[in-house]
C-alpha cells in the first residue's frame, strides 16, 4: 500500500526517506532517520517497532542488510512486512515478505556516485514503478538539496503507476548533523501531507515554503543594508507599520513575525527576504 525510498547521499552528510501511500498519514508511521546511524522505511502491515528497534542496532554498529536479516528474522509477522534501510557507511539492504499484496518488490544499490539507495513498495501498478524511482535517484544532481532529489524519485514512481489503490499522503525525512532550526537539531526536513487527492505536488509546495523560511542563506548574494538597499527596506516597512530610526532593528522585528529569523544577516538582507518584503508591500521597485 506503500512506495518508498531510503537513501544517503554521496558524501554521508545526508540520510532521508521520502514515501507515499493510499493510507492516512503515511508519514506518521514508515519513516525514522538517525545522524552516524542510518535510515529506515518499515511499511506493508508496517511493524513500527523496526524503527526504534532498527536505529539501535544501527548505532551499534550493524550494517544495513545485517539490520534487516535481525529484524526480520526476529519477527514472525515478516512475511507480511516490507523493509528498507540504508547504513551510515553507505550500505543498503531492502526485505519483501512473501505475503505482501502484489505488486510488492524492491531494489537496493548503490550509485555510480557513491550514493546508497533502497527502493522498495507493495500494492504498486507493477515493477516499473519501483525501476522509475530508481532511475530518478541515479539520474539526480547531487548538488541539489536532498529533499528535492528524494520527493522528485518519488514522484517518478507515482507517474509511473504509483500505489494501485490511488493516492492519499506523502511525506519526506531528512537529517544531517545540526542542519535542524537553528542547529538545535539534526532534523532538516520533516514535511507530510496526511490526506489529499494529489499528495506529491502538494508535498512539493511546502517544500517550497520551507525552502523560503529554511533554507540555506547564500552569504554572497546578500545585500548590503545600506543606501537605496535600506531606504527601500525602511519604506516597505513603514508600509507594513514597522518604523523606528533603527531599520535593521525593524527588520528583525518584522522577520520574526514573518518566520524568517533563519535568514537574517547581520547589517546585510537577503535578496529572498528582500522579496518576500516586496511581495507584501506592492512588488518590486
């Protein structure tokens, strides 16, 4: 009832899942992702005890396909179980039980790249759904950010066929050591669409959205906040009724208020933020 993908990008700083699923907020149950761990999907008749129960033999040091075998072979529901994981180091390693609703299949492997995958899903319109998912994470740039490269191979496999039954929900899990709100986590991306008719591009707005209020702030493309730069922040905040003598003072304020506080530069703006500012206040100059 499920389609997933686990994997760690080229260089080991990423580990991510991202899913979708004829079922209610899929994202609440396949996913779990662990830094100098690794990464998990559990799906099928989904045991979520795999995925406290998988991160700790993966912090013990097990490999992927090692984790997989002792889950599995501990279980005796396996047969109706579905498994992915990828380790810290780069492996992968995928479980099918035999019971699981055909079309049920899956691939793990590794890039040309470097890059460790596993691919797996049950219920699907048939295998090409899993070989479209494969095929978009081996073709991805990995210069692109790892959610994007994750949810655009999952929606390869939904053009593909996707979930027999339809479509519902979507989400996508990403770590990386301290990438989470203001380094205070390692929790980059944690986004899910419970219930939608067309959860994959809707998953891909927030996306969007988190990408604005989130995402890296590119330090050379920054402004610097003085001359014209500040007289037009200083108007267009005046507009919105935040003055004072201080602009940046007012500009923190009102990023704040925006969820943008992850993009403040200290005497500097973000052409990003500068945007959003315009976009409220009446356009560009």
């Amino acid at each position: 009832m499920t389609f997933s993908i686990v994997a760690r990008s080229e260089d080991g700083s990423h580990l991510g899942i991202a899913v979708a699923s004829k079922f209610l907020a899929v994202g609440a149950a396949v996913p779990a992702a662990e830094v100098a761990a690794g990464a998990i999907a559990t799906q099928a008749l989904a045991n979520l005890a795999y995925r406290p129960n998988g991160l700790a033999l993966l912090r013990e040091g097990l490999d992927a396909a090692s984790t997989v075998a002792k889950l599995t072979g501990d279980d005796p529901g396996r047969d109706d179980r579905q498994l992915g994981i990828v380790d810290a180091h780069g492996g992968a390693s995928t479980f099918t039980g035999s019971d699981c609703v055909p079309w049920a299949g899956g691939t793990a492997g590794t890039t040309s790249g470097g890059s460790a995958f596993a691919v797996q899903g049950n219920i699907l319109a048939g295998p090409e759904v899993v070989d479209a998912v494969v095929a978009a994470w081996e073709a991805s740039d990995p210069r692109r950010e790892m959610h994007h490269r994750l949810v655009d191979a999952l929606r390869a496999g939904d053009l593909a066929g996707g979930d027999a039954r339809g479509r519902q929900s979507a989400a996508v899990y990403v770590v990386t050591p301290n990438g989470g709100y203001g380094g205070t986590s390692d929790v980059v991306v944690d986004l899910r669409v419970d219930d939608h008719p067309d959860p994959i591009p809707e998953l891909q707005r927030l996306m969007a959205i988190r990408d604005m209020l989130f995402g890296a702030v590119d330090l050379d493309a920054c402004l610097p906040l003085t001359g014209a730069t500040e007289q037009e922040v200083r108007d267009r905040l005046s507009i919105l009724g935040r003055t004072g003598d201080d602009v940046e003072k007012a500009l923190i304020i009102w990023a704040d208020i925006e969820n943008l506080e992850e993009r403040m530069v200290p005497g500097q703006i973000d052409p990003i933020v500068l945007d959003h500012l315009r976009n409220l206040t009446g356009g560009a100059p």
